[in-house]
C-alpha cells in the first residue's frame, strides 16, 4: 500500500510539474551593453513586457482553429485583424482582444473571394482592407464589409524589368494616401503607389557593400572577360526587404531579414529618407555615428545546427507613437526593441520546434503594435501573443524618449525609476550623466558617465573641470611650471659646466645612447661588447609592466579593455613573446645569410630599440589621466612618429651586428616576419598534438578504470 501511494504522488508531481512548465511565463528578458574594447554583449536584463494572453480559435469561441495565420494589423479604433489565409478569412478583434466578427470577402458577382495564399493585410485610416493575395499575384481593396473595391495587378510600366515576378506579400499607406508594396525576393526596393493607385517607381532598395578587393577583382574581370568566364560569373545582388513600417512622421522603416551566410551580418533595419537614402545613425560611446547599415542588430554570436551556421532572420518589424523599433527575429524567436538612434532597450521572448509555453513561439511570422501592447503571430501554433508593457518597460520608454528629444531635466526622476528596477542599466546613467552635465554638476555627470561608458559626456564634464581648476589656480601652476623648468636648466648647466657624470656604468650609457647616437652604440655593443643581456631583460620586463598599466590603469577616456575580464596571457604574448620571437627568427634567418650577429646579441640590439616605444608607453599613461579625449588624435600622431623612430633604431642596430647594408636588411627582416609565423604554426600543430595525445591517453585511463 505504501508503495502504490508513493507512486501515486510521484505521477501527481510530474503531472502538475508539467501542466505548471506549459504555462509558465519566461523571465530571460536580455539586453546589449556596451563594454570598454567598442563590442556589445548580451546581458540579463529586467523584463520590458510580460506575455499575458495567448489567443487561439478555441479561446475566441471558434469552431475551427486559426490555420494559416500569416499577419495581422490594427486599425485605428483598436481592433485587430487576424488574417486566416487557410479558410480566406479574416477575424477581427476588438480592442479588449475579444471576438467581433469574421469578414470574408466579397467580390463584383457576389461570391466568396478565395485569398489562401495571400501573406500580408492592411487597413488603413478609412477603414478600407487591403489584402497581399501573393499566390495570385495581386492586391485586394475590400471596404470595412468585405466588399472588393479595387484588384491591383502587376502594373504595367517601362520600370517594371522584364524577368520581375510580382509577389506582393506586405502593404503600407502613408497619411497622404500613398502605397508601398514590397514583393517576394525583390531586391529593387518597394513599389511605390500614388493615392491614385498609379505606378511611380520602386523606393528605397538596398546596396551591396563591396570592398577593395571586390573592386579589383571586377575590374580585373572585365579586363579578362571571355563568354566562358562571363557565362559562368555569379553577380551579387542586395537583399530585398521583408517588411516595412511607417513612423509618427512618416518615414519608412525596413528590415532586411537575413543579411549574412557564416554570422549575422549587418544593416538588418534602416529608416528612409522620401528620397530612399538610410537616414538611421548610431552615436557610438566616443561620440562618432555610424549609419545603421553598417550596425549588427542582433548577436555577435551564432547558433549552430547541425554543423551550420544558424543565422538569425528578422521577418517583422513596427514602431510606436514614440518611434521605437520593435524587430522579430525568426530563428531565436526573440523580439527586440530599439530606440531611434539603435541604442536596444531590451529583447523578449525565445523558443524552439515544438514550443508550446507561454510567451515563446514555434515559429513567429508577424508582429504588430497595438497601443503599448506587442502582438506576435506564431504560424505554426495558430496562435496571437500577447505581450503587455511592464512598469519598468514603461519608465524605460518613456525616460529615453525624453532622452532622445533633448529634455534631460524632465527625465531624471524616470530614469531614478528605472534604475530601482535595473542598477546595471547603462542608457539610465548615460541619461543621468547628460542631466548633471546641462546642470553644471560635473563631478555628478562624470560618475554617471563612467558607468554609462558614455565618453561623449565624460570628456565634455572631465574638460569643464580641468579648464576650471585651471582658472581657479592658474598662478600657482604657472608659478610651478616656471620653477620646473629653470630648475631643469639649472641643472643642466651645473652638469655641463661641472662635467658631472650622471651614469658611471658604460654598459648602462650605451643602452640609453642607443636613442641619440644609435650607429656608435650599436658598434659598441658589436666590437667593444658594452651590451647587457640583465639590462635587456630589465628593459623588457619593464616594456610589460608599462602595457599591463595601460591595459587596466589608463584614464577612463583611454580605456579600451575591461579591467575584470583582461587576460595577461595576451600582453605577455604581445610584448615579451614577440620580442624573443623576433629576436630567434633574425637570428636563424642571418646564419643562412651571412649574419654576424650572434643571438645574445640580435637579443640585446632588439630590446634596446624599444626604448622610445617604452618611454612613451609611460608618458601615455600619465596622459590618460590628464589630456581629454580630443587630445587623442595628437597622442595617436605621436606614437606613429614613436613606432616609425623605433623601426629606425631597430634598423641601424640589426645592420651593425650583422654588418648588413640597408636592402640586405630588409630582404632578412621580411624573411624573418614569414619565419616567425612558421614557428608559430608548427607551435599550434604541436599543441593540437599534444592535446589529442592526451585526450588518447585520457580515453585509456578511463577505460582501464571502469574496467
């Protein structure tokens, strides 16, 4: 008895842990942040919209489920049109997502209209149904009954190419009444519609981006063109787009589906200007934009199934009355929104084959807007999601917009709202930081920057307190400056005049001399053996040190690398690797051809010519601390005169311990280059090696032990 009861419970337990799995809400909301290196990555964010409904013919109180549910839209009294291609009908909500009624189109005779393959609907401002009937090539205008009004054909014009196949799939009407149509795999843009219904042309298509080396290959082929090669060319054409949406002011937005082959490419969404030009920017954290055609949207990263890439594809995208973009991604099932400048606020969703759970989706066609609610079609569930705006999504919006608008003193409560729900959001302190900034509290705007990694604002803070302290102590620090430097001359005429010796040790002033008279040091170092392996190796260690500190103790502005996440193993590999590296290829490189130089010395002669690259890898850091971020171009300037007067002294000492002319010494340093990747590639065969050696002799292990 015992037994039977305990099995009993355990069936219960699974049973209600099932039945609790498939209406459990998912709670992994994520977003991108922005880190130190200029990359993105995904974090766990607080939820912008929670799933509420799930909406299918049974719970509609239908006698049939909502087969071939391909889109839906909204008018502009609340109701939602579902289109039910399956049966050529449309079912039609009211605002509180209840059932209303079921159109079914009418058309000049008065029979049934057959729609099943149509993909797309619309209903624009009076009411009127416009239907993307794409199997049957054509447009159909119903009034509010489902009567057919207008049929729009493939139209006929010069524009129109001869092989173009007219698929239209997705519809939009501007409030001037003018139509754009988009049709399958047509990379010329939309076509564009009068309010007429007159052809004006196609709108808007995509480029391919192509590089120079692209350039030089077509150019090539059509120097070498033969009707062989030109039968067998492959030409690259722009991805067409795969929805479209109007923002309050009327400007389209686009999304282009799936834009790369190994990764998830970019240039997924762009806003067009009436002219068809990408008007869609990013404000990057140094304060640079860049148009959102060459933006990844979506991961860094790609799923892989069954060996291939599984690149994510975009099939839907809408805005709302505060022009935030709303994208569905097909493979992730994710539903991300974006602000008017491509900063994402937050993503959504998820799923896989065979989802069945609350707020996750099989296989997602359609999204729309409805007020602040997201509604999703999920095609193979024959369902309609429903997601509804939280209360932080809500401060989130509605903080940024303000944000975005310029009014940052009306935002700081909403974004002390946001940060309650999420300490870690970085466009809350990005926000706070520009309101202390317009609000003269610099130390404020400086602290609220740094944690938003918003440079823009922290450079503009970081300058107001530095020209401040400035002007606030500008007597006292000319004073010191004018101290220092005649102090400087001070004791550089006492040293001169009194002829003292500030290094005694020869072998310590050759390695400092190497800088000033590179050609009589080097010499010396060859014939009078004044070079020190201790002092090169000192050098060196101190070259490592120096790129540590600059890795993890720059100025905030100079920053490029994550403190909590940086590896050592790089720098070590960077700096001290590459210098004995170079310094064991050179030498072997030089016993094949006639070198003089023995390896102590190769090793000596290459430490010592980074002496300036050292030198300025100490003052840069000082720098960061001080300089603002305009003042990075002239530090970039002179690390290229730093790098190119370190080559130079690499290049002296190299010719004077192997005795090399000038051209022998550059025919040895490229072979040296291609030797040192050779050494690196046998060293990567070998640890593979020794990886699947071990991976052998671990197998044994094991089976000898369960054995």
């Amino acid at each position: 008895m015992k037994r039977l009861l305990s099995i009993i419970c355990v069936v219960l337990a699974l049973t209600i842990g099932l039945s609790l799995s498939v209406f459990a809400e998912p709670t992994d909301s994520f977003t991108h942040i922005d880190q130190e290196n200029g990359t993105q990555v995904s974090v766990m964010a607080r939820e912008m919209y929670k799933s509420t409904k799930v909406i299918n013919g049974s719970s509609l109180g239908l006698d049939e489920p909502l087969t071939g549910l391909n889109d839906l839209c909204c008018d502009e009294s609340g109701n939602v049109y579902l289109l039910a291609t399956e049966n050529s009908k449309i079912i039609v909500l009211d605002k509180n997502y209840k059932y209303k009624k079921t159109i079914i189109l009418i058309d000049e005779d008065g029979m049934e209209a057959s729609f099943s393959g149509a993909q797309g609907i619309y209903v624009d401002k009076n009411n009127d149904i416009f239907i993307c009937d794409t199997r049957n090539a054509q447009i159909l205008i119903a009034d509010s009954k489902g009567k057919i009004k207008k049929t729009l054909l493939q139209p006929e014009s010069s524009l129109i190419p001869e092989d173009f196949i007219y698929e239209p799939y997705r519809l939009v009407r501007d409030d001037k009444g003018y139509t754009y149509i988009l049709s399958n795999s047509c990379y010329y843009g939309a076509l564009s519609y009068s309010p007429e219904y007159e052809f004006l042309g196609f709108y808007g298509a995509n480029t391919v981006t192509a590089s120079a080396l692209d350039t030089l290959s077509f150019l090539w082929d059509k120097l070498t063109q033969t009707d062989e090669k030109k039968a067998s060319s492959v030409k690259s054409l722009p991805f067409s787009f795969v929805d479209l949406a109007l923002d309050s002011e009327d400007y389209m937005v686009t999304c282009t589906g799936k834009t790369g082959e190994d990764d998830n490419g970019t240039g997924q969404i762009r806003k067009l200007s009436p002219g068809g030009g990408d008007i869609l920017y990013k404000r990057s954290t140094d304060g640079s934009s860049e148009s959102s055609t060459s933006l990844n949207f979506l991961e860094n990263t790609v799923l892989k199934k069954n060996g291939a890439a599984n690149t994510q594809n975009i099939v839907a995208v809408d805005t709302d009355d505060k022009d935030f973009i709303y994208a569905l991604d097909q493979t992730c099932r994710l539903i991300y929104v974006y602000d008017s400048e491509c900063n994402m606020l937050g993503g959504f969703g998820g799923g896989s084959d065979n989802s069945v759970q609350k707020g996750v989706f099989n296989k997602p066609v359609s999204l729309k807007l409805h007020g602040s609610d997201v509604l999703v079609i999920d095609y193979e569930n024959c369902t309609l999601t429903v997601f509804e705006e939280t209360e932080y999504g809500r401060a989130l919006k509605t903080a940024q917009a303000a944000y975005v608008k310029g009014d940052y003193d009306q935002s700081d409560e909403l974004w002390e709202t946001v940060l309650s729900f999420d300490r870690s959001n970085q466009l809350a302190y990005r926000g706070l930081a520009m309101s202390a900034l317009t609000n003269e509290d610099y130390d404020k705007a400086l602290d609220f920057a740094k944690r938003g990694l918003d440079y823009t604002v922290y450079d503009m803070a970081w300058q107001k307190v530095v020209s401040s302290y400035i002007n606030d102590n500008f007597i006292w620090i000319f004073g010191l400056v004018l101290l220092f430097i005649a102090g400087i001359i001070a004791f550089a005429v006492t040293v001169k005049k009194r002829q003292i010796v500030l290094v005694k040790s020869i072998k310590t002033k050759t390695m400092l001399s190497c800088v000033g008279h590179p050609f009589n040091s080097f010499a010396d170092i060859k014939y009078k053996k004044y070079g020190s392996v201790l002092l090169a190796t000192i050098l060196l260690f101190v070259f490592y040190i120096g790129k540590v500190l600059e890795s993890t103790a720059s100025g905030f502005l100079f920053m490029k690398s994550n403190p909590r996440t940086y590896n050592m193993l790089y720098t070590v590999v960077g700096t001290i690797g590459i210098a004995l590296l170079w310094s064991l290829a050179n030498f072997l490189v030089a016993c094949l051809a006639n070198g003089k130089g023995t390896f102590k010395e190769v090793y000596i002669s290459t430490i010592y010519s980074l002496l300036p690259l050292i030198v300025y890898t100490y003052i840069r850091l000082v720098c960061s601390w001080v300089v603002p971020l305009s003042g990075l171009a002239i530090l970039d300037g002179v690390k290229v005169a730093v790098l190119i007067f370190t080559f130079f002294i690499l290049t002296v000492g190299n010719m004077a311990i192997h005795e090399y002319d000038f051209f022998k010494f550059l025919t040895t340093a490229i072979v040296s280059i291609l030797f040192m990747i050779l050494i690196v590639f046998v060293m990567f065969l070998i640890g593979v090696l020794l990886q699947q050696i071990g991976t052998f002799f671990s197998s044994i292990y094991t089976e000898l032990f369960f054995r």
